[in-house]
C-alpha cells in the first residue's frame, strides 16, 4: 500500500503493481465468489472476474430478465449460474450487489448463509451506513468489506476490455477472520479496477449519493436543460443548442480535461473560452454552492436514503421510473441528441 499526496492531503493507495493479478488469484485461490444480482454492476464484475481466473459463481432470480441475461453472457444453470439461496449457500465471499431496495427485500435469505469466515462484499455503503433504515446487520463472524467502482458496471467492463481499469474506493467495515485486507484488495484488483484508494462505507455513501445527484447526472443534466432553453428561447436551432451545450462538451471537452485536467483545457483553448471561463466559474460555483450544501445534508441526515428506499420499494416503481425517463428522452433537447448521436462519423 503506497502513501499519495492528493492536493495536500495523504491517502492510502493501492495499484496493480503493488498487488498484482497473479497475487490476487492466489490469495483467493481457495474461495468461492457468488455475485449476487445480474443489473447494474453484476454483469461486469462477476465477468470480469470469470476472465481473470477467479472462481465465480453467480446468484439471480430464476425467470427474470436477468437470469435470461446471465444465461446469454455465458453462465451456465446449475454450474455457475443459480438461484440467490443455492449461490450463497456455495460462496465462501458473497458479493451482495442487489440495488438497494432489493437488498432489504432478500437480507434474511442471504443473512442465514452468512456463516463464521465469509465475506460479505458491497459496492455501495448504503445497506451498512444507514442499517437502521435497511435493517442489513451482518453476523459478527464474518468480514464486511467494499469494493465501489467509480463508475457504471458498463463502464467496467468496457475498460476491462480495452485493457484498462475503472478507479474503485474500498473499505473494511468488520474484520472478522485477519484476512479482510488482503480479500478486499484482491477482490478490488479481479474485478478490474485501475488503483483502489481507501473509503469507509459512510463516507463512500455520502460522497456517492451527493454526487450522483450533483456533477454525476442531476445537476449536469439540469445545467444542460437550462442552458439549452436559454439558446432556443434567444433563436438557436435545436441542432445548435445541442451541440454547443452537450455534445462539444462530452465529445471534445470531457475528454482533455480526463487525460490532462481542466487547467491545461483552458490553456489549449481560444483566449476569448479562456477568459469568458475564468471570469463565469466561479460565479457558478457560488450560485450552486447553497444547492450542494442543501444535498449533502439531505444524505447525510438520512432523508435521501429513505427516500430511496420508500420509492423504490414501491410495486410500480420500474412503471413510473419508465414513465419519468420517457418525459426525459422526449424533451427537444434529447431528440435532438438522438439525431446529433446518428450523424457522427462512426454511425455512418
């Protein structure tokens, strides 16, 4: 484990060259990992696990879109492929990667498999952080790690593919068996992750939720809802609105600032960018800055987690979350999208 500097500040840091594949295979050699849940990181950590050399299995409920998935992707019924109990009752380490509210729904039937030495392994704080709300209290006999992903399942594997690896935090919440580390960091470095910095599961859930709900996806998609209807409103076609509120920014802009930061993007564009930049940022920063402030507070108190938990849990919940996501992609500005996405190069 190195020692980086990141702005000042000393932080654990863990990388593949420290903690190599071939460790990692060896100080899980004798495990068995059942990855519970095929949605949104299930497919590419238990994949990318598979092509690692790990001994995987995966755990899905029978008939469901999921398990039709799982089937497709290769798992195989009855061999690395079973219903949620049967997996879990073979696992040795218990990647729980349900969402959220379908982890409260199915905690007593993944709890009385959770005997002395497992590992029960999260990406995501949420069950732990907030136990009073999910009910999800581990046995004191087993060890309770992290391994978050900085990014969609998609996006892991993706990169997996290309021979790259996606950030991931990770955290020890109970240390039963001495062997904690040592499993979650090889955990972190088989499902493909670039370096692994450490967390704790309270601070990976509230950094998690506020920025979902901030940079992530809420606030950059009400920043590009705002600025595109002030360009409509003042005369731009759609097209134009567009391209100089989504598209420059994801296919040009995004891109520099990943491979050098947001300084050097400014230094290689016009002077004109560059000044306007400097002199508008940060009175944005200081006009969201109430928003921010108002968010974390809300995740940290507890009231988004409930939230959460109140709405998915409800049975019509995928209807009306279909529903709302419709209204979204019928907006001017995302048919447009869906035009602009069809005339790049690479889709003709």
């Amino acid at each position: 484990m190195a020692k980086m500097i990141f702005g000042g500040v000393e932080e654990n840091v863990v990388t593949r060259e420290e903690y190599p594949l071939a460790k990692a295979l060896e100080t899980l050699k004798d495990e068995t990992i059942a990855v519970i849940g095929y949605g949104v990181q299930g497919p590419g950590q238990s994949l990318n696990l598979r092509d690692n050399g790990f001994n995987v299995i995966v755990g899905q409920r029978k008939d469901s879109k999921s398990w039709d998935k799982a089937v497709e992707d290769g798992w195989v019924p009855g061999e690395t492929l079973f219903d949620i109990e049967e997996a879990c009752q073979k696992a040795t380490i218990i990647e729980y990667l349900l969402s959220d509210a379908g982890q409260i729904s199915v905690w007593p039937t993944v709890k009385k498999h959770l005997t002395a030495g497992k590992a029960l392994y999260f990406s995501h704080g949420f069950g732990i952080t907030y136990k009073e709300r999910t009910g999800i209290v581990p046995p004191a006999d087993v060890d309770v790690i992290l391994v978050a992903p900085k990014g969609s399942g998609t996006s892991l594997r993706r990169m997996f593919l290309q021979g790259r690896g996606l950030n991931s935090s990770y955290a020890i919440f109970q240390d039963a068996t001495g062997k904690a580390w040592d499993r979650v960091i090889a955990l972190g470095i088989g499902v493909g992750s670039g370096y692994l910095f450490e967390t704790t599961f309270k601070r990976e859930v509230y950094s998690d939720l506020t920025g979902e709900r901030g940079t992530l996806m809420g606030a950059i998609q009400g920043i590009f809802a705002a600025q595109y209807e002030v360009l409509r409103q003042n005369g731009h076609t759609p097209s134009e609105a567009f391209n100089e509120t989504v598209e420059e920014l994801s296919q040009s802009l995004m891109p520099l600032i990943a491979e050098n930061g947001m300084d050097w993007m400014y230094a290689n564009c016009s002077t004109t960018a560059q000044r306007g930049a400097l002199d508008w940022w940060k009175k944005f920063r200081d006009a969201t800055m109430p928003v921010f402030e108002e968010l974390y507070s809300e995740v940290a108190c507890g009231n988004e987690a409930q939230r959460s938990i109140d709405t998915n849990s409800q049975p019509d919940y995928r209807q009306k979350l279909e529903q709302e996501l419709k209204e979204m992609r019928e907006t001017e500005m995302w048919q447009a999208g869906a035009v602009v996405r069809k005339l790049r190069p690479e889709n003709n």
